[in-house]
C-alpha cells in the first residue's frame, strides 16, 4: 500500500502512464479522466495530471497561473544494477539530463518521463542510503 504521494503534471497523461508502466514498474490503479491517472510503485503513489484540466492539481490557479511539467524537484526510484537499468533506458529511447554522476552515499542519474519531468535512479554505495539499510 502506498504511504507516499506525488503529483506531477504531464502533458499528455496517456503518454505518461505508458512510460511509467513500460520503463519504471509502475502499476496503473485509476485513469478515470483523460487529464488524471494514479499509479503505484512500492510505497509510492504518483497522481498524474495535465495542466488545466478540470478541477483536481492540474487546474488554473486564482492568479491564473497554470501547472506546468518540468523543472528540477523530483522523486528518486532505488536501483540495483544502474548501468545496465541506464542502457535499457537509453536503448527505449528514454531522454537523459546527462550522464550518470558517481556520488558518495551512491551514483545516480536523472531521465525525463515524455512531459520533461525528471525521475531520478539511484544505487546506493552505502547501506544508510538505502531505502531498507538492512539489505546492505
């Protein structure tokens, strides 16, 4: 059951859900409206909205500005194996925002779903930076 929840928006939702099913294990549970889906992974749930549609995170705010995809917040997935989870990736033709970056507590590196939002993949190198330190 997922005990986390992020939105993001996503110019086509349909687009999204296929992306996130087809390349990151994600599991779709509600796609009750063109401009909405829901999707678990783990612990995780991510509601996926297109700008302005109607009502829900995707509407217009009272200053009329409108959600848009992108920028540099995102959620990280934990992987264990990353280069080869990267040449997967890279052999779907999913777009990457650079190589992958060698860190201390573990390496990662940042993909974009088909909207531009970033979604990062970490391996940890130490087992306090792991999701479970336990299975390190």
């Amino acid at each position: 059951m997922a005990t986390v929840s992020v939105r993001y928006i996503v110019r086509d939702v349909d687009a999204a859900i296929d992306f996130y099913t087809r390349h990151l294990g994600f599991t779709e549970v509600m796609h009750p409206a063109p401009t909405f889906a829901m999707l678990t992974r783990g612990d995780l749930r991510l509601a996926l909205s297109a700008p302005g549609g109607p009502g829900g995170g995707g509407s217009t705010a009272a200053d009329g500005r409108v959600p848009e995809p992108g920028g540099w917040n995102r959620f990280a997935l934990e992987v264990t194996d990353l280069p080869a989870v990267a040449e997967r990736l890279r052999a779907a033709g999913v777009v990457f925002r650079g190589d992958l970056v060698e860190g201390v507590g573990g390496d990662q590196v940042v993909v974009e779903d088909p909207s531009g939002n970033p979604v990062e993949l970490f391996a940890p190198k130490r087992a306090e930076a792991r999701l479970d330190p336990a299975t390190g």
